[in-house]
C-alpha cells in the first residue's frame, strides 16, 4: 500500500531533550515536507525537500532540523524542544512537487513539557 | 503575498443536504488549486484539484470549479453523509512551488 509512515504517533517529552520524529515513503517520490498544525493557525511548513541531500527552509524553520541522505526518508529533529514546540506534526510527499498533490502520514502528536 | 481564504466553521448540516464550503483565494499567476480533507484522528487527504481556470475537480461526489474571474473554489456536495464529517482545508500551490493552506472549515453532518 502506497503511503506516509510517521512514528511516533504520540510523544511527550521534556524541555531541552533531543528527539527524532522519523518519516519514511514508500511511493518513490522525490519531494518531501514537513508542516505544523496548530488551532487557528492551519499548516504551516517546517521544512522541504525537492531530492536527496537538498532541503530548504519553509515558513516555520527556528527550533527544527532535518536531512534527506535517502530518498525514502525524511526525519524532523528537534534538538532542544520547547514548549512551543507542542503541536500536531505531519510529513508529505509528493512525486514531483506541489502541484501534484500530497500523500500525508497519519501524524504525530508532541507534547513538550 | 499569496492567501487563501475559507468560510468559518462550524458548518452544520443534516444527512442528504446540500453543502457548500465558500473559498477564495489572491494569488499571482496562474495556481493550482486543491482540497483536502481530514477526518479525525488522521491525516490529510487529497479530495480534489484544479489546475488551470475553468476546470472542475470532483471525487466522492464532491465538486469545485476553477474560477479565475471571482478567484474562488468553492466546494459542493448534493448530498452530504454522516461518513463525511470531518475538516476541509482549501489550498493554492503557487508559482514557487509553494503549498498555501486555508485554516480549515470542519462540516458536522447530523443524521
């Protein structure tokens, strides 16, 4: 089956401790992106990735890193989490770009304390 | 800069009414534009997508039309489910390749 695979599904941590959100896709798509999903704030990207080893910054990068050494996987890592940090996490992935439309995983749900 | 607009929430609706979920948009260019939806506890979902003026996007029996003149997208189903309670985000991808959400309408559908 085709499809976004994120793990955890939820996760409470505490302020200052590293941790690794892992996204893996199983669809061959080149283009990958991590969003935010916050109440009255809708989506917002962390970050993309147009191919293996190039990323870029989205519209909420401070806090987050990631890396693309494969083509199927996609990690978000959070070095020292804060409480802001807490929110609803999703990967995407899309064959081409964009305009192809996205594959969602399930989503993660952090919880900083 | 490019947005996109979505109706407040909550739209609340008895089982085989009509629906309606207005969405306009400002964009430069020519964007592509999509809905998606999200049923609880999930994630996101393509319904459908538009990529040029005029054009009608439809899955499930939803439909939206691309209209450049009164930059909308608004989204219709004849007949709504219980099955289709859930939030409904609509989406522009404008010409830097960039992916812009609307903050989402979530439908109740009450049997």
């Amino acid at each position: 089956e085709a499809q976004v695979t994120q793990n955890p599904r939820y996760l409470i941590t505490v302020t200052g401790k590293k941790l690794t959100v892992t996204c893996s896709q199983n669809m061959n798509h080149e283009y990958m992106s991590w969003y935010r999903q916050d109440p009255g704030l809708g989506l917002r990207q962390i970050y993309y990735s147009m191919n293996v080893e190039v990323t870029d910054k989205g519209d909420v990068p401070e806090g987050y890193k990631v890396s693309r050494k494969e083509k199927r996987n996609f990690p978000l890592i959070l070095e020292s989490p804060s409480p802001n940090q807490t929110s609803l996490y999703f990967c995407a992935s899309s064959p081409r770009g964009v305009r192809f439309g996205y594959t969602f995983g399930s989503g993660t749900r952090l919880t900083v304390v | 800069g490019n947005s996109v607009t979505q109706m407040e929430g909550p739209v609340t609706l008895s089982e085989e009414a009509f629906l309606t979920i207005n969405c306009t948009y400002t964009a430069t260019g020519y964007p592509s534009l999509f809905w998606y939806v999200q049923y609880p506890g999930e994630g996101l979902q393509l319904l459908l997508k538009a990529t040029k003026a005029d054009d009608k996007g439809s899955n499930k029996g939803f439909e939206a039309t691309y209209r450049k003149e009164t930059t909308s997208f608004h989204l219709e189903k004849g007949s709504v489910q219980v099955s289709d309670s859930a939030v409904y985000f609509c989406a522009l991808a404008d010409n830097t390749d960039k992916l812009i959400f609307g903050t989402g309408t979530r439908l109740q559908v009450f049997p």
